[in-house]
C-alpha cells in the first residue's frame, strides 16, 4: 500500500519534471542555431528560405517558438526527422524498440554475469576466482566499448562467419508480425524457429560489448558488499542454525549485498544507453544511438530533442524501479521519507 | 601436551561437551596468533559453565569452534576435539573432525548460540518469522510435514523443500499453486511452531513479531527472538556468547533471569562467555578462567570466586570496583596482556605476575588438579604444595596485587 502510495506521487510528479527538461532541452538547442538547414535545399534563395522560417515559425522568438513545439508535443507531434525522412513520431518507436532491447539483453548479460562474478569472488575473497573476476571487472571497466566491439567482430565476423552484423536478416523479419517491435519477442510470439535464432545470432555480440562494460561496475560492487555481509555476524548466526553454505551465501549474504549493487545496477543503464551510440554505429544497429548520433551530426534538431526527452523519461523511470527494488531489498528503508 | 591430566577428575561418564587440547591459531601476515592453546575442559548435561576472561583471551573463539565456526583460513584448528556426547544414545560427534553434513545437522539442532549483538545477529532483510522457520525447516521438516497432516513418506514433490523453507521462489509458488490446501496447511505448521518458539519465551504478540522485521523490535526483544531461536529444536547446550552486553542494563537481568528460566524448564546444558562476575556468581555451576587463550583456573564458581588460587583470577577479582572503594582507586592489573604472535613457551601471566620466578618464564604451567574438583596452572603453586606449605600459608596474593594495582593506577 505504501509503495502503491509512493508510485502513484512519484508518477504524478513525472510530467511537471518533463516540462523543466522539456524547457531546458527545446532552449539549448535552439540556441545552436536555427534548424531551418534540414529543411533546406542547396539551391534555395533567401527569400525561400525566409519563408520557409515563416512556415515554421522558425522567426518568432524562441518562449514562442517553444509554445508552438510545446503544443505540437501534447498533440503527439514532434516535428519532422530529416535524417529519418519521416515525421519522428512516425520513428522514434521502432528506434526506441531496437535500442530497449539491445539494452535489455546487455542489462541481462550485465546483471547476471556481475552479480554471479561478485558473489563468487567476494566469497572466494583472494582467491583464483577473485583475482580472476577482478581482472575481467578492470578489463570491462578500462576497455573502450567501440574497441572491444570491434575486437569481437574481426574473429567472430570476418574470420569464423559465426555471427551476423545489423539487427536482423531482413527477407525472414519481413514476413513475420511485429507486436511489440522487440525482435526476440516478435519471433517467440510468431513462433518462427529461424526468425528466433536469427534475431538471437544478431543480439549475442552487440549485447556483450555493451553488456561487458556495465558489467564490471556491478561485480565490484558486489564483490566489496559481498565481503562486508560475508563478516556479518547474522552470517555466522545463519552457520550456527545449521543452514547449508549455499544458503548461507545465497538467502543471508547475498540478500543483503544487492542493497547497494542495486544503486549501481540502475546507474548502469545510463551507462547502457550512453554505450549504445557507439555499439550501434559498430554493429550497424538501427536504434536510438545510430539515430541520434547521424542527426547532430547534420543538425537535427527535432530528432535531438526527441531523443533527449525520451531517455530523461527512461532515465527517470529507472530510477523509480531502483527507489521501489531498494525498499523492498532493505526493509528499513522508508519510501518517501 | 602437559595439561590433559587433570580433565579427568571428573571421570564418569556423565558428560555433555569435553574439549580435549583444543588449540586454533590464525595465519596472519605478522605471524601465527595462537588464540586459544591447548584448552580442555567438560560441560555436563544440564550444568552451566562460564568462561570467563578478558577481551581478546580467546574465549569467544573456543566458544565458536565448539559449533567448528572459526573460518578457516585465516583461522586453523591446530591441535585437540570437541565431543559431544548424545546422552540417550551415548553416541559422541568429534564436531572438528565430523563430516560437514553432521556438523551442520547438529547445529542449531544440539548446540545452539545466542550472540552478543542480537541487533547484529538478525538478518535485516528477513522477517523474524522466516528466520526462525529455518531452524525448523532443516532440522524438523519431518514434524513440520506430520503437522501439516502430509505423510511424509508420501510428500509431494516440493513440499519438502517447501518445509525446509529451502525451495526458491518459483518453486515454492509452484507448489503454492498445485497442491493449494497442502500448501496452506503446512504454512500454517510452520507458523504454528513459530509463534510457540516465541511464545515461550515470553513475547507478547508473537504473531504480529513473527512477521515483523528486526528494526521494528527494541534489543531486549530482539534477544527474545534470538534465545527463542537458539531454544527452537531444544538444544542439549547452549553458547551465550556475552548476551547481554549490547542491552540496557535495565533489560539485562530479565534477558538472564529468561535464560536461566528456560534451562530449569528443559534442563539445557549451558556455556556462558563472560566477563562479568556477577553473572558467574549467579548463575554458573563452575568458571573456567582463560588467560591469553590458556585455560589457568577452574572449577565451582562459588569455590572458586570464595578463593582463587591462579594470580590472574586473584587480580580479576581484585579488579570489581566494590561499595566503600576510595574514589579514583579502581584496582587494575599491572601491565598488558602479552601478543599471542608465536609467543615463547612460558606462562603468559609471568610478566604480570608478582609471584613469578625463573621456572615460570621457562616451562608453560600444566593445570593442576586441586581438591574439590577444581584445577589451576601455576608453577609457584605446585613448588607451594611439593614444599608441603599447606594453602593457608600461602602468601595472601589478593592483597599484594591490590596495593600493586593502586600504585599502578595512581601513578
């Protein structure tokens, strides 16, 4: 009741936060200069482009320029993408789509390899099994995203053929439905065996170099908080009960060790959606990164703003998510207090 | 070694625990800690024993390898046993040679712990009630199942593991979902056994405890939850490990009149960890006294307390500040507690003690069996009794270490 409570002021306060970022973002980028050039052809003379700003409202100044985007935004239209050729409202969500799951599967691979390896080495503190999940946790941290992606293409790409690059082999995801946008999804629910295997052979490589960099943050994590619950006296007090290791380690220490690596866990997703542009440029993914990335570079400015406005509300999502996991992991944590 | 004459003054077969030379070091990187040194001693069934001793002699590690929970490494355990013997059965478990599956089943099953911070010894995260259902659900899922009216012969699949508490979420709803009113009913068994444990320990409201997480309680309860838990299976010996030193003193007598309360209604075998005197005078049978993780006197409490015979008991006892002590005259004993880093063999006490002679810092004293069951490691003591002094005349060691500790504190 209480995190019922909790969620619905929390939710509630979500669309004024939206408006102060919306305000923000729709101010910074208008003042890189007016956005007229995407609309623009090279031929154009200044009295065509005069009036195109004037069929845009690109020359009424920018509080009214925003009221106009503003309204466009609450009536669903976020203006048109030059990059896309398309309005962006029209793209954003197959974009979003493709990068949610790319950041999914890497949260995945994130998340479960951490925590495993954090727990393992923090158990088997100075061991072979911690030195060598430190050692992968420094190589994950220091590596940089593009490099290693690219490390992992040239045997696994060039070499051995093993995985394919871009999110899907088009002539099989072109005959199926697409329900949620999420191809994984899609396959299972049209229960195609070969569009499956497809869309997993195409996610594998993209979901462990985004995955790989998260994933160390997560294990020192759990490493350190595994090492301090592991000399918990309740550890001990579980031993004496007479509680097998694997429980002691799993249902006491454990437990009590992802309090704090939840924090990280969510910070991690930023990380995931900031580590997306580079993946997705390499792995010729088409989704938010590749997207946003090709419209700073030509200087558009709607997809820009889309972009921004959707992970502010994904980051503020996912930090809702860790504030409720958080309670429910420590339970003297008071929500809202 | 030398000191295992003297266990055997005792020699019927009526004991509970012995621990025969026990030794336990640590490896550290300045050197082996020898924590506790070649140490024996008895508990008999129903009797309480207090081992009493400064912080750092070691106790609390004997006390921990009694259950073999001293973690190895860094902790090792170098030398001796710790037997317990089944009273009905005669059957005796060496708990530091027994494979890990019976030291685990007679955990928390024949020798139970309360710990010194019931704050620290309760898992945060988990409700009372499921805490205490783990004791039940490793070593009486059999009488969790029986109540539950399931034969556990014929238990559906899961539903052991669902008594056991051990099953994971998803298998534990599965079950929850295919067998509904078995489920119920064995949830309700568990519940049951609970709130008796915590009943019986005098908390109020047991049911609303059970499902209240331990940052709800205030530390008086939450040592309740901890002394109903250690007493759920019934335990042959319990080890309090100094149970009231993180409570109010308010709380403590209740906390030691409940545990005294609940060894004369089930006649529980208990070992005290101490320092407080007090304690020992009320409630122990004998003390044994630990000195820098050797064990230097023991025997009857009373006896013991009426006349120390060891001169580190003597100035721990001169050491109770008492009613009509001159202000700013607490009485202490001179000097420190040697570091236990490969220590020479001699008696540790010799630095520190008014009495000590050139034997005494070459030869580690044995204990010596005394009248009245009783035993003491002391050197000088055995060149008073092979001279035929008789133990009236010996020196009156309280009141020299007295006069020496003043001088120390007021210097």
């Amino acid at each position: 009741m209480q995190v019922r409570q909790y969620l619905i002021r929390r939710l509630a306060l979500l669309p004024l936060i939206m408006l102060g970022v919306s305000i923000i973002v729709f101010t910074l980028t208008r003042f890189t200069g007016s956005p007229v050039g995407i609309y623009a052809t090279p031929d154009m003379t200044p009295d065509e482009l005069a009036a195109l700003e004037e069929r845009y409202r690109l020359d009424e100044p920018i509080p009214v320029q925003y009221a106009y985007w503003l309204w466009g935004l609450l009536r669903g239209d976020l203006g048109w993408s030059g990059v896309s050729v398309a309005p962006v409202t029209d793209v954003i969500g197959l974009k979003l789509a493709a990068t949610l799951e790319l950041a999914l599967f890497a949260a995945l691979v994130a998340i479960v390899g951490g925590i495993a390896l954090g727990t393992i080495a923090g158990v088997r503190r100075n061991k072979a099994p911690d030195h060598a999940a430190r050692f992968f946790s420094i190589l994950g941290a220091s590596t940089p995203t593009f490099w290693f992606g690219l490390l992992l293409l040239i045997p696994f790409y060039l070499w051995l053929d093993w995985f394919p690059i871009g999110r899907s082999t088009p002539e099989i995801f072109d005959t199926i439905a697409h329900p949620t946008g999420l191809y994984t999804v899609d396959s299972v629910v049209s229960l195609n065996p070969t569009a499956m295997w497809d869309s997993i052979r195409h996610i594998i490589l993209p979901a462990v170099v985004l995955g790989f960099g998260a994933m160390a943050i997560i294990v020192r994590m759990m490493r350190s908080s595994m090492v301090e619950t592991m000399s918990e006296e309740y550890v001990d007090a579980a031993r004496a009960k007479g509680l097998p290791e694997k429980l002691v380690i799993k249902r006491h220490a454990r437990r009590n060790a992802l309090v704090p690596t939840a924090t990280v866990i969510g910070l991690s997703f930023g990380f995931l959606l900031q580590g997306a542009v580079a993946v997705e440029l390499i792995f010729r993914w088409p989704g938010l990164g590749q997207w946003v990335t090709s419209a700073i570079l030509s200087g558009d400015q709607a997809t820009i703003m889309a972009y921004v406005l959707i992970t502010s509300l994904i980051f503020m999502l996912i930090n809702l998510t860790v504030d409720i996991a958080y309670a429910y992991l420590d339970r003297r944590v008071v929500l809202g207090s | 070694m030398s000191n295992v004459s003297a266990s055997d003054v005792n020699n019927s077969e009526d004991w509970l625990l012995r621990v025969d030379d026990l030794s336990v070091h640590f490896h550290t990187p300045r050197g082996v800690v020898q924590a506790v040194d070649h140490v024996s001693f008895e508990v008999r069934p129903g009797e309480t024993l207090a081992l009493v001793g400064e912080t750092g002699c070691g106790k609390s590690v004997t006390a921990r390898s009694i259950m073999k929970l001293v973690p190895e490494p860094p902790g090792d355990y170098a030398s001796g046993k710790v037997m317990l013997r089944n009273p009905a059965t005669g059957a005796v478990i060496d708990m530091l040679a027994a494979p890990m599956d019976q030291v685990r089943a007679t955990r928390g099953d024949r020798i139970a712990m309360i710990f010194q911070d019931p704050g620290k010894a309760l898992n945060p995260s988990l409700t009372i009630g499921r805490q205490l259902a783990e004791v039940f659900g490793e070593h009486r899922a059999q009488m969790l199942l029986t109540n539950a009216g399931i034969d556990p012969a014929k238990a559906p699949l899961g539903s052991k593991s669902v008594a056991s508490q051990r099953a994971g979420v998803i298998r534990r709803s599965f079950f929850n979902l295919t067998h509904r009113g078995q489920s119920r009913a064995l949830q309700a068994a568990v519940d049951a056994s609970v709130i008796d444990a915590l009943s019986d320990t005098g908390i109020p409201n047991p049911r609303k405890v059970m499902s209240s997480y331990p940052h709800e309680l205030s530390g008086g309860m939450k040592q309740r939850v901890m002394i109903a838990q250690a007493l759920a299976c019934d335990p042959d010996l319990l080890i309090a490990d100094e149970p009231t030193t993180a409570l109010d003193v308010t709380i403590q007598a209740r906390i030691l009149d409940l545990i005294n309360d609940m060894q004369q209604r089930r006649g529980t075998a208990i070992l005290y960890i101490t320092h407080d005197l007090s304690l020992v005078r009320q409630f122990a049978d004998r003390l044994a006294v630990m000195y820098a993780g050797r064990l230097v006197e023991s025997g009857p409490a009373l006896e013991v307390l009426r006349s120390p015979q060891h001169p580190y008991t003597q100035g721990l006892l001169a050491a109770i500040p008492r009613a009509g002590t001159p202000r700013g005259q607490l009485a202490a004993i001179a000097g420190s507690v040697p570091q236990l880093i490969d220590p020479p063999p001699q008696c540790h006490f010799s630095s520190r003690c008014s009495f000590s002679a050139q034997a005494c810092t070459n030869h580690v004293p044995g204990l010596i069996p005394l009248p009245v069951a009783r035993e003491v490691a002391c050197l000088r003591f055995t060149d008073a009794v092979s001279l035929g002094v008789n133990q009236e005349q010996m020196p009156s060691h309280v009141d020299l270490i007295e006069v020496e500790s003043a001088e120390a504190v007021s210097s």
